[in-house]
C-alpha cells in the first residue's frame, strides 16, 4: 500500500450535479496530482497542486478545480457534470524536493465516478 | 500526438512463460523520466521502477527486467517465468523535465496469465 487514500470509492451522480472527491496524500508528500482513467484507457493528467498552489494543469476545461490544504489533502471538484466524466479519478503524491523536480508519483485506489 | 505508445492492447501467455510488454516513447527532452506501473484489478496503480534518461543500464529486479534503448525510444519490460498474480493492466508512463509536474501515460497492456 502506498498511504495514499481517496473518497469516496464510488460515486454516483446525474448530468449537471457537482461533486468533490478528497485525497490524501503519503506521509511527508508535499505534492497531489489528479488523474482522470476512462474505461480502457491510461490515466490523463488533469493538475497538480504544489504548496497549495495548481502547478500544472492537462487539457481539461475550468469546470475541474482543486485545492490543496496546509496538510497537504486536496479536493477535486467537477461542476456542471457530463456524461463523459464517468471515470476512474486517480490522486498521486510526491515529496517534492525542487519546484522543477520530478519524483515517482504514488497513487491512491481511486474514486471511481459515474454520472447517469 | 501520443508520447507514449503501447501498441500491444492484450496478451495471453500460459504460466511459467515469458512475456515482454512494448513500450515506445517521444520526447524532444534531453533530460526526461521513463515509468513502469501495475493496475491490478482493484484499480490502485502499483509503481514497479523509474528510469532516468541519463541511465541506459538494463535493470532486473527478481522476475522483472527493463530494457532501455534510446536509440530506438523504447523502454520495454519482461517478466520471466509468468505466475497467475502478474495477471494485471500494465502502464508505462513518461515525464518530462519541461513539464516536470505531468506524467504521459500510454494505453496500456492488459496481461493474462492462465493457469
């Protein structure tokens, strides 16, 4: 087990409803990235939240936001939700030792999301 | 475009057989990071090794062996002597050190080992 956790497990939700889903991240882990995995596919890069601030974001439109608490849990959450944002949602964390570092990301079980 | 390819969708082997998992990356960093993950069934992706791009040195860990080759973009994995558990969806991933924070991951190989 890696010690990164996610909740809820499973989620389901209607088109147009919003919805947070929380990571915690590894002891000692000072960065969360957000990963979207759709049925079949590898996980896309939706942000990353470094010393509470976004620092990187995929292709991905503004109705994904995040935050990133002093204790280093985050939040994902989706307005306005479509059809196609049914998906497995996957936290990473890292210790990050340099702003510009890149450090093997350890990920959580996931949230798994269906919007009807 | 794809930074990350793994052309082979599923493969089937019989237990005790080796199998070779391709991976294929694009880059125009100097400087990037190769990953190899594991998805089992319950979803949590599982890190098996990160390789630099300075280090072109195969590594073999127990039944586990990457190969790296830059001259051909490829960072492929072989699991020697197959066993029911490495039954799994196999991702490699890509970082580059111009977007640091991103992981690219291709589409993975989904491995059956039957009994």
């Amino acid at each position: 087990e890696t010690g990164v956790t996610q909740s809820p497990t499973h989620l389901i939700k209607t088109r147009g409803q919003q919805v947070t889903l929380r990571c915690s991240s590894q002891s000692g882990h000072n960065t969360v990235s957000w990963y979207q995995q759709a049925l079949g596919q590898g996980p896309q890069f939706i942000f990353q939240y470094y010393r509470e601030e976004e620092n990187g974001r995929g292709n991905f439109p503004p109705r994904f936001s995040g935050l990133q608490f002093p204790n280093y849990s985050s939040e994902l959450n989706v307005n306005a939700l479509e059809l196609d944002d049914s998906a497995l949602y996957l936290c990473a964390s890292t210790s990050r030792r340099f702003e510009d570092s890149t450090d093997t990301q350890y990920f959580g079980p996931g949230t798994r999301l269906t919007v009807l | 475009a794809q930074k990350v390819t793994q052309a082979q969708t599923e493969i089937s082997v019989v237990e005790k057989e080796d199998v070779t998992l391709d991976c294929v990356y694009e880059t125009r960093d100097t400087t990037y990071y190769l990953f190899w993950y594991k998805q089992p069934p319950s979803g949590e992706l599982v890190f098996l090794i990160r390789r630099n791009s300075f280090d072109e040195q195969n590594e073999i860990s127990g039944r586990y062996s990457w190969n790296f080759q830059k001259s051909t973009s490829s960072f492929n994995f072989t699991i020697t002597a197959s066993q029911v558990v490495d039954s799994a969806v196999y991702f490699c991933a890509l970082s580059e050190a111009s977007t640091g924070n991103q992981f690219y991951f291709g589409t993975g190989t989904s491995l059956t080992v039957i009994p």
